[in-house]
C-alpha cells in the first residue's frame, strides 16, 4: 500500500523560465536536475519537482490539485512576490486554523502560500 507522498510535480513548458522562477523568485535550492526534470528538497521536509516530461500535459491555474507551500510571513512574502511581477489569483484568506494566498508561477501553474496560525 501506500507509504507516503513521494514528491509532487508540475508540468512546465519552458524549462529554464521555470527554472528561473522557482530558484531566483521563490529561492529553491535545486536539487537533482536534467534538461527535463528539476527537483527540489524543501528545507522541512518534501520535494517538489517540475517536468517537461509529463506527456499531455500541459500548465493550468484551473485544472485540479495545487501545491500548498508552508511559509512565515505570509502577507509579507506575498507583497514582495507581487513587486516582482509574480501573479496573484487569490489575496490572503483567513481561516480557523491559517492563512493562504494563491499565486500563479512562470508557466501557469497555481501555488498556493501558507502560514499556520499559532497554536492556543
């Protein structure tokens, strides 16, 4: 059965624009890389990884699962991707337990940005 979430990966078009957004914009430290795949072991735990190789498919900030980023400094973070031009779908939401902001990366993608709120 299963153990765990391996990795999570989105398909990209364009793998040095991709590349570029998710090293230089976002701060990844990549890991294992090709000319077709990047992988990137996130400092708590996690990989995450982009491809050229998902066959058929293609970038979509509207078909289906989106990757959740655990970050601090939610509103912060989100205004200083804003200023370098990266797409924001949907504004910081409050919910019980956090807040979350949707962003768009460099092929289409959606991501979304979120912080826990501290425990009571």
């Amino acid at each position: 059965m299963i153990k765990k979430v391996a990795f999570t990966s989105y398909p990209v078009v364009d793998m040095v624009r991709a590349r570029k957004f998710y090293e230089e914009t976002l701060g990844f430290a990549v890991g294992s890389h090709s000319d077709a795949w990047a992988e990137y072991d996130l400092p708590g735990g996690g990989c995450f990884g982009i491809t050229t190789l998902m066959e058929g498919m293609t970038p979509s900030v509207v078909s289906g699962g989106v990757v959740a980023f655990e970050v601090d400094g939610l509103q912060e973070l989100v205004e200083s991707l804003r200023s370098k031009g990266v797409t924001v779908r949907m504004e910081v939401v409050e919910t019980p337990v956090c807040h979350m902001a949707v962003l768009v990366d460099s092929e289409g993608n959606p991501f979304l940005l979120h912080q826990l709120k501290p425990k009571a």
